[in-house]
C-alpha cells in the first residue's frame, strides 16, 4: 500500500496554545489562483480573505505571504491563523496527575472541551496544557466530552501519538466512570446493557434504535444515600454518550445531564452551578512505548455527592 506524504511543518507558531490552520489545494484547474480558492472553499468571506492576504497573514510552506496573485497550484499547502471565537472562560483548573517524557495525564474539569473544535477553542484541555506545560507538541491521545470531567490522555512527542491513539481504537485501555444518579431499589444491578446507538450530526440527543447492538456498558451500584446512588460505570464500546443514554434509559438519568432524558436549555448555556455528574475515574493500559503497566485513579469527587445541597443550589 502506498504511504501518504506527511505535510511539511507548519511555518507559522502556535497562538495561544492552537495550531494555525492548514490547507492543502486539491487537484484542478477551477482555480487561477490561491485566492480564489480560499474564497470559494471557506466560509469567512471575499472581504475577510482579501483582509488577511494584504496584511501577510496567509503564508505558504516556506513561510513566504500568499498574495491575491499567487497562483493555483493542486498540492500546494497554505497556513493561517483563524480568528478566536469569543469564549467564556472556564473557571476551574485542570489537574495533571501524571508526566514523563511521553505521557501527560490530566484531571479535566467539567465544561472543558478536550480539543478545539467549533465555539470551543482556546478554552480546551490541549490549548490549556500547552501553554502551562510550555509544551507545544502536546496532543490529544482521545478525547473526552466536555460536561464530563476526569482522565484524558495527552502526548508528548507527535512521532508516538498513532501508538497511544490505538490502544484507545484497539479498545486496550480499561475505562471506569463515576456517576452520581437517582437511586431505585427496584432496578436489578449489576447488570451489563446493550442497546444500538445513533448519533445523527446536527442533532445533540443520541438515540438508541432497534438493531444489532454497537453499544456495551456495565452498570454496578456503588452505595446509596436515600433517593441518591454512586454507580461504577465501565463502558465496554465507546459510542457516543453512550453511559449518559444507557443510565437514561434505565430510569436513573445522570444528575445535571442536560439531554437526557430530555434535552434543556441548559446545554446551550454556560451554566457552570450544576455539572453532569459524570467522571472518568480510571484508566489502566500497558504503555505501548515503554511496556510500563499504569494506572491512573482521578482523586475529584463528584460534588451531587460529596455536597448535594450545595450542588443542587448551585
């Protein structure tokens, strides 16, 4: 199988912990040049292009400012930096519980994104870590929801990050969570669910349909305090929201999930007095670098618990 060309290194720094943005020219002949391209393919607009083209701030593999009149060449890589989108900052440090030369292990609060995706981009894990790291070449081994706190993965070195993101793909990493749910004495636990989950881009629910089953988790009760109950959840699949939908599905819905059972206003808002109280508690895998065995336990405790007036008062 033929082996594609990496990218040449970017020839413009990071800004604020995030990547600058990289655009690779397909093959045709539409285009005349880069410019009008880039008008053509992305959503900023004639006006905004032009802007950035005159002040230098679109530049090719060498470095060198993109103009108006640099012609189209398919294969061609250009660099920018795209504007920051206004973001709430999120108001709760992230923990890092464990570093070496190739691993870094974080304790993410809730309302973090892992990664910069979408209105979330400064404010992310990856962003975060690399400006209090000073570590630039940091990145995401997996990732992690965002109104879910715990253990993420990060990399240190880009060269070893296919091996930690396949143990992950490989399903070799063992994943335990925490959640603070309703309690019923009725419902038989421990139990394993399977259930086929759908997740439709655009729509925030998942849905779980008939068919071959694609999701796994079993569910263990912890203990219980009046109509409250602490739950071990380990997943054996990984779709998406896939805990959040199964604990919803059997009655006892995660405290402060905003989408399930139904979805609330409280999704879109930057509420940050009542948390999803969903943890990644554990994660334990064999270092596929060293051959380390590790095992990482995240010390949080999930405020519904620990303080559950406080918590429901926000």
């Amino acid at each position: 199988m033929r082996r594609r060309t990496p990218p040449p290194p970017s020839p413009l720094p990071q800004r604020d912990g995030v990547d600058p943005v990289r655009v690779r020219l397909p093959p045709g002949d539409t285009w005349v040049t880069v410019r009008d391209h880039l008008v053509a393919r992305l959503a900023a607009g004639a006006e905004m292009i032009d802007g950035m083209l005159e002040a230098g701030q679109i530049v090719d593999a060498a470095g060198r400012p993109v103009t108006r009149d640099t012609t189209y060449a398919a294969g061609m890589f250009v660099w920018f930096h795209r504007e920051l989108p206004a973001e709430e900052p999120v108001p709760f440090p992230i923990d890092v519980i464990y570093r070496d030369e190739h691993l870094v292990v974080a304790d993410k609060p809730h309302f973090l994104a892992t990664t910069p995706r979408g209105s979330h981009v400064a404010e992310t894990a990856l962003a975060r870590l690399r400006r209090e790291l000073a570590l630039p070449t940091l990145g995401a081994a997996h990732r992690l929801d965002r109104l879910t706190a715990g253990l993420v993965m990060f990399t240190v070195r880009p060269e070893e990050r296919g091996a930690y993101q396949s143990l992950f793909r490989d399903r070799r990493v063992a994943k335990e969570y925490e959640a603070v749910a309703p309690y019923d004495p009725a419902l038989p636990l421990p139990r394993t669910v399977r259930s086929r989950i759908v997740k439709e881009r655009g729509v925030l629910a998942a849905q779980e349909i008939e068919g071959e089953p694609n999701a796994v988790s079993r569910i263990e009760l912890l203990e219980h305090r009046g109509e409250r109950a602490r739950y071990r959840l380990t997943p054996g699949t990984g779709q998406t929201h896939q805990l959040r939908v199964h604990m919803s599905s059997l009655g006892v819905p995660i405290l402060g999930d905003p989408l399930y059972p139904v979805v609330t206003a409280a999704v879109e808002a930057n509420d940050f007095r009542r948390p999803l109280q969903l943890l990644s508690r554990v994660l334990e895998f064999t270092d596929p670098v060293t051959g380390r065995e590790h095992r990482f336990v995240s010390p949080r405790v999930l405020r519904a618990w620990s303080s559950y007036e406080e918590w429901a008062t926000g």
